[in-house]
C-alpha cells in the first residue's frame, strides 16, 4: 500500500506568492463546506502546486484530513479503473479511520480511500455508484466523529467526462459532491482541471447552478512575474537581473511560472537572447506543423482558423464570441487558446503561443 504522494514534479522548488488564491481557499476551509470549488486556469498556471502548498504548509494538519484523488496520467477506460484510484486497499482486521488516523501522523495527505480488501471486492461487483457514495459518506463521517475535517481533491475530474456507468458516471460523481457539500456540510471538494471546455460545459449546466464556485488559478500578471523572475535569480543563479532582462522575459513567455522557470534555468548555460529566441522557435514550428497539417486535410478549416487566430495580432485577449463556436472550440482543445467561460474571454494558452501567432500569421 502506497499513501505516499509527491506534489513536487521535477525538481525541488520553493513555492511562491499566490497569497490571493491561498487566502481565499483557507477561508473556504474555515467555513462549513457548502459549495463545490472548480479551480481552473490555463495549461501549467500553477494549479497542481498552489493546492499541495496549501495541504503541505498552510493547513493545520491536526484539523484536515485530505484525500488526494489524482487522475492525471492514469488510463481511466472503464468503472474498475476509476474505483481502483478512488480507494486504496489494505488487509488488516481494523476500521478505515483508525488506518487513515495512523496514516495522518507521516503524511499530509491520502492518495486514496482506504478500504478493506473484502468490501472493495463487494463494491467492484455491484455495478452502481450508490454503494460506493455509501461507504464513502461513512467513512467521512467517522472522520468527523474524530473531530477532524474531510476534504476531496479531485486533480482532472474531466478524465471520466464519458463514461457511462448508468448514467453518465460524472454527474453522479457532481450530484454526490454536491450532497457532500450543500446538503450534507461533511466534507469540503475541490476539483482541479486546465481543461477550460470542460470547465465551460460545468459552468452551463442547470443542475450546477449556485452549488458550484470558480477558482482561476492564471498565470501571474506582469508585476508578479517580475517578482517571480527576482526570487528564482536569487533561488537558482544566485545573483540579481537587470530590470530590462526581466521586461525581455517577460516579452516572450510572460506570466507563465513553468516558463519562467524553465529560462531561468537555461540562464546556468546558455545567454538570455539566445534561450528566449530558441524557445520561440520550438513554439513557432509546432504552431507551424499544426496549421500544415489542417491545411492539407482541409483548406476551408484552414482558413477559418487563421482568421480567428489573426484577431490575436492585436490583443491577448478577446471576447469569446468573436470567434465561431465550432473553431474557438477547437483551438481550446488543441491547446492553442484557453478559455474563461466566467468572463466569456479567450487568450492564447501562453505568450509564448501569442508571440508564435503574432509571427507566423
Ligand atoms: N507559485 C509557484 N511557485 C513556484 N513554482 C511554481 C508555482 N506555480 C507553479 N510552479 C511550478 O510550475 C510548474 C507547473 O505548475 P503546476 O503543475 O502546478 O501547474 P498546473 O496548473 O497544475 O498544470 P496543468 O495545466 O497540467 O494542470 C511546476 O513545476 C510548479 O512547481
């Protein structure tokens, strides 16, 4: 049995400001769980590392328990795959919370329900959801009874956007969170997800309607980045940049922490000019590659797509409608632009990605 979970991808690294965000979701975590939360935002904003920063170094540990569900990067085709994310197995003759009572002591947080291995058995061999919800509901509730205060992260709920189970398997998943929340006030649920169509058909459906709230998690604005790009200088180069350095940074990748990284980083080997322009040009062929192949399947699409993409010459930043629906919905998928279904906006998913338009059309 694995409980042990690294938020850490990569390479160690200190975490840095999002004190908004932080400040808004520990005050969510004071309150009564009442609303299930969305936390979305552009590819790599940063959504992955605010939550573990909150479950590893803002939340008193002897208050929480969290449970940890992360689908990303599993192969999730049919029911059995989804419940063998959701619980975690184990053997001995004890109850769920005195396992999860001892797990706490080592670790922040839970990679799965524990369950043990008979009654998963049970669960797997109904095909409905209703036991499932049934135990879990239990355990949480003896998780109260302790006195402490479950929580759910789901990390790309969208991944069972499809499956069926007898209805579709998501909006029982929905419906359940929101007895958890609204109805129940048992446990506190957060759903993570850089899938902004997906992000948009939640925030369109009736059902969900005042039981869910919204977390953007974007990339930073240009005044953090700036500050960003100081805190790294000093973490990993060990010496200061030059205010125009950061504006030239800023120029090409702007608010974006993985890029903003990942040039600091390049900075311990190669010149800034050269690792900007280089990371504009790997940017520029992918965008170039992936207009050649629309233009070779079909021509009419091909030219769609380069008008809507042209309106971006001028701005980062559009209306959503500006763009017709079949086309904007395409580019989101392809992660060519994201999506902010709450301020009906559409922006280039980085500026890195905004610069290669700007250049190529
Ligand atoms: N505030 C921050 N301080 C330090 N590093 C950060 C910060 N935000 C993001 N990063 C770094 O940027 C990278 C991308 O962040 P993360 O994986 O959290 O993004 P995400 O939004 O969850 O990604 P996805 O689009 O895949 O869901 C990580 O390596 C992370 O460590």
């Amino acid at each position: 049995m694995n409980y042990i979970y690294s938020f850490i991808n990569g390479d160690f690294m200190r975490f840095f400001n999002r004190e908004k965000e932080i400040t808004e979701i520990l005050s969510i975590l004071e309150g009564n769980p009442d609303l299930v939360y969305f936390v979305y935002g552009p590819l790599n904003s940063g959504k992955t590392a605010l939550i573990s920063e909150i479950i590893n170094n803002r939340i008193d540990k002897n208050k929480y328990v969290v449970f940890y569900i992360n689908l990303r990067g599993i192969f999730i085709s049919k029911y059995k795959d989804f419940i063998e994310v959701l619980f975690e197995e184990y053997e001995e003759d004890r109850k769920p919370v005195e396992i999860i009572k001892s797990l706490i002591k080592d670790v922040p947080s839970l990679c799965g329900i524990p369950t043990p291995k008979n009654t998963l058995e049970e669960i797997l061999k109904k095909k409905t959801t209703k036991n499932v919800f049934k135990y879990i509901t239990n355990v949480l509730m003896d998780i109260k009874k302790e006195g402490k205060q479950p929580i759910i992260i789901i990390d790309e709920l969208q991944k069972i956007g499809d499956m069926k189970i007898n209805g579709f398997l998501i909006y029982e998943l929905f419906n359940y969170f929101v007895d958890l929340t609204k109805e129940l006030h048992l446990c506190h649920v957060f759903c993570l997800s850089s899938d902004s169509l997906f992000i948009e058909q939640v925030y369109s459906e009736a059902m969900l309607k005042d039981r869910v709230d919204y977390i953007l998690v974007d990339d930073f604005d240009k005044e953090t980045a700036l500050k960003f790009m100081d805190f790294l200088a000093e973490e990993i180069l060990n010496k200061k940049l030059s205010d125009d350095e950061k504006e030239l940074i800023y120029s090409y990748v702007g608010g974006k922490p993985i890029l903003i990284i990942k040039v600091i980083k390049k900075l311990k080997i190669k010149g800034l000019k050269e690792t900007l322009d280089e990371m504009l040009r790997d940017e520029m062929q992918k965008l170039k590659y992936f207009l050649e192949d629309i233009k070779e399947k079909d021509e009419e699409s091909y030219n769609k797509i380069a008008d809507a993409l042209e309106i971006f010459k001028d701005s980062y930043e559009i209306e959503d409608i500006k763009i017709p629906k079949n086309i904007r919905e395409f580019l989101v998928k392809k992660n060519i632009l994201f999506l902010n279904p709450q301020k009906g906006t559409l922006k280039p998913q980085s500026y890195l990605v905004w610069n290669a338009i700007k250049r190529l059309l």
